[in-house]
C-alpha cells in the first residue's frame, strides 16, 4: 500500500480506539472521585 493509504488507515484506526478509550479514562476518573467520595463514609 502506499504511504498516504496507511497513513489513512492509521487515522482511522486511531479514531475508533481513541473514542472507547477515551470513555474508559473518563468513567475510571468519575469511579475513581465517587469512591473518594463515598469511602470516608461507608467505613
């Protein structure tokens, strides 16, 4: 393939992982606060 088709394919590879990824990150980040959150008082 050429350059420019790979170059094609990687973004769009990019593009489809990065989304769920970036979901993932999120929902750790907003887990990870609620615990915080709720761990002083359920002990």
């Amino acid at each position: 393939m050429s350059p420019e088709r790979w170059a094609t394919v990687a973004r769009r590879a990019r593009h489809l992982v990065g989304r769920p990824v970036r979901a993932l990150f999120v929902f750790a980040v907003a887990a990870g606060i609620g615990l915080a959150l709720v761990l002083p008082f359920a002990s």
